[in-house]
C-alpha cells in the first residue's frame, strides 16, 4: 500500500493508466498512444459514469490535461516510458504494482476499463475520432475534424459495426438511415 | 438448456434459413425464448402473418426486468434486442443467449455471459441428429442466394460445421 501512496495511485489519474497501459487490446498489445489512451480513458468514464478524470473540449474533442500531467509524473517516477514518441507502455517496475493497483480499482471497473481499451484500441485515429464525437457530441464543440469526418459517416459507421465495436442500432444512428437501411447496405 | 435468442438469430433460423420443423424438434429438449422485445423487433419486420404464427410456435415469450448496467454499453438506446436478452442472461446465469453481431457477443465475453450463436444452435442440432450435414450445405446455400447480411465469422463457422 505504501508504494502506491508514495507514488500517487490512490489517484484515478494515475491508477487507471496504468492499469490501462497493463491490458491487452485485440492484437495482444499494451502500448498505447497517447490519443488512444485520452479517448479509452473517456470512453470508460463514459461507462462507468463516474467522472474521476477532468476532460475538456479541444480541437481533437475530449481531451484531459490531468491525465498528460499525471502520465507525465509517472513517466518521472519511472513506472511508464515513450518507446517511441507519442506512445507509452509500462516499465518494468510499473508492471510490478499492476496488481496492487487492480486491487484498489476493483473488478467492475478493471473490466470496463478493459472493454474501453478494447473497443478502442486499435483503431485508425478516424475511427477513433468518429466514434468519441458520436458517442459524445458535445465533444465536437471546438473540433478541428468532426465535419469532415461526418461526411464519411456511411464507411466509418460500416467500418465500425463491421469491426464489432458498435451495434447495428447504433451503426445505423450514427449513419443516418434506419437500422434496416443500414444493414440492408451492407449486403448489397 | 434455456435459450435467449436476440432478434437478428431469430430471422436467420426461422425466417431466412427456413428451419422451422428443425427447431420446433429443437424445443422438444430445449427451452426457447425471446424477450418482448425481440418479438416486437421480429413483428415489426416485413413478415406474413404465417411468420407471426410461426415465431410463437417455437418461441416463449420471458418477460426481463432491464439491467441499468448494460445501457451505456449500448448507447443509453434499450431498442436493441440484445440488452434484453443479456439482461435476461445475466440475472439467469444458467441460460444462454443466442446472439450473431458481433459487439454484443464481444460484451457478452467481457462480462461473463454465457452465449452462443447461430450456428452454434445448429451445431447442437447436428450433434442432436437433427440436421444433417447435407442439410447444413442446403443452409448455406440459401445464405449465399440471400441478399440479407450474414458476417463472415458465421459463415466461416458454418463451414467448420459441415466439416464436423
């Protein structure tokens, strides 16, 4: 318990990256980038409905300065490294407190956070994109891309349901026609 | 073993593959089931009042109180027939929801609900000595001069079947 005080992971904004940084997406990989890790964090706190981390609307929509600062602090204290730029993974020694930190975050939400990075991913940073402003479209307020990746509504909504991470329902919304319409489209 | 189908399993097996004396067989050891929803979602479709009948000769209609977990899961949106039937699963743990999209079969996994598909009933139907493998090819067959969308999983796992 100690450790974990004296590195701060009795904070969300510490604990849960690394938690996320811990799981394995669909190709068996931890790394994640750094867009990648801002939208799985706001898509579990969508799921959780919590609201541990502070977020705020940017040009890339839904982006929280105190998850780069405490990434940035963990990075300092050793437990998270950029093998490359824009992309981290955990250090050795951050995977050596992986456990403790499930322990305090508890079961649901190792799970939730696990679906998020899941779902997310490995995803092509349009998909991304295209998904958080529609799963929260407040989030397009000052954004830079959400017109732009609403013109290609039709494919990315496909392109989403087709990768299993929406539902025909949702698909269907997200690309404006009738959730019949929508898989009436893909057949053909 | 009590089945919880969702809609789109539902319009494969009974109404685009043809299988209903197949499943009415089915039910002689089996349990059935569809939530209210999956029914309203089935009847809404473009259907003759035969397909009506039919559903309710093979399906028993349960009644499933919402889990409140799973809506942000699925948009906040309870229209799907899925939440319904996972709802359902979940407070049964011993039955098994039949589902073929694939995020829900993804979620179904994360959170520990037992499910299957499709073609994981028609399996079960082989095995039973229901259908046989001739049968099975016919099935695809119909799949492939179908215009309704069919996912390649289950057509790849239709073929692992015949294979069997």
């Amino acid at each position: 318990m100690s450790l974990l005080v004296d590195y701060g992971l009795d904070s969300p904004a510490r604990s849960l990256p690394i938690l996320a940084l811990s799981l394995k997406d669909r190709n068996d990989q931890t790394t994640m980038g750094i867009m990648h890790i801002q939208k799985v964090m706001r898509y579990f706190e969508y799921l959780s409905g919590k609201g541990q981390i502070e977020f705020s609307h940017y040009k890339f929509g839904a982006v929280s300065y105190e998850l780069m600062e405490n990434i940035e602090t963990l990075e300092d204290c050793g437990l998270v490294e950029e093998p490359e730029k824009d992309h981290l993974r955990l250090t050795a020694l951050g995977s050596d407190i992986v456990s403790d930190v499930r322990s305090i975050v508890g079961d649901e939400d190792v799970r939730r956070l696990a679906f998020a990075k899941t779902q997310l991913n490995d995803l092509p940073l349009d998909e991304l994109m295209f998904f958080m402003y529609k799963l929260l479209p407040e989030t397009r307020e000052h954004s830079t891309q959400a017109e732009t990746l609403e013109k290609r509504k039709v494919p990315l909504s496909g392109s989403l349901f087709m990768k299993g991470r929406i539902n025909s329902v949702t698909a269907g919304k997200w690309s404006g026609m009738t959730e019949k319409q929508f898989l009436a489209s893909l057949s053909k | 073993m009590k089945y919880v189908f969702d809609t789109s399993a539902v319009i494969y097996l009974l109404e685009k593959w043809g299988l209903l004396e197949k499943l009415l067989l089915f039910t002689s050891e089996n349990d059935l089931c569809i939530p209210p929803r999956v029914r309203e979602e089935f009847v809404s479709g473009d259907l003759g009042a035969s397909d009506v009948k039919n559903l309710d000769r093979v399906f028993s209609v349960v009644q499933v109180k919402l889990d409140a977990d799973l809506l942000p899961y699925f948009n906040y949106d309870a229209s799907d027939g899925a939440v319904w039937v996972m709802s359902y699963t979940r407070q049964n743990p011993g039955d098994c929801c039949v589902i073929d999209e694939e995020f829900a079969r993804d979620l179904c996994q994360f959170l520990r609900v037992r499910f299957t598909g499709c073609i994981g009933i028609l399996k079960e139907m082989h095995e039973s000595s229901i259908i046989s493998s001739r049968e099975l090819l016919q099935v695809k067959e119909r799949i492939r001069k179908s215009s309704f969308y069919c996912t390649g999983r289950l057509l790849k796992e239709l073929d692992n079947c015949i294979k069997a």
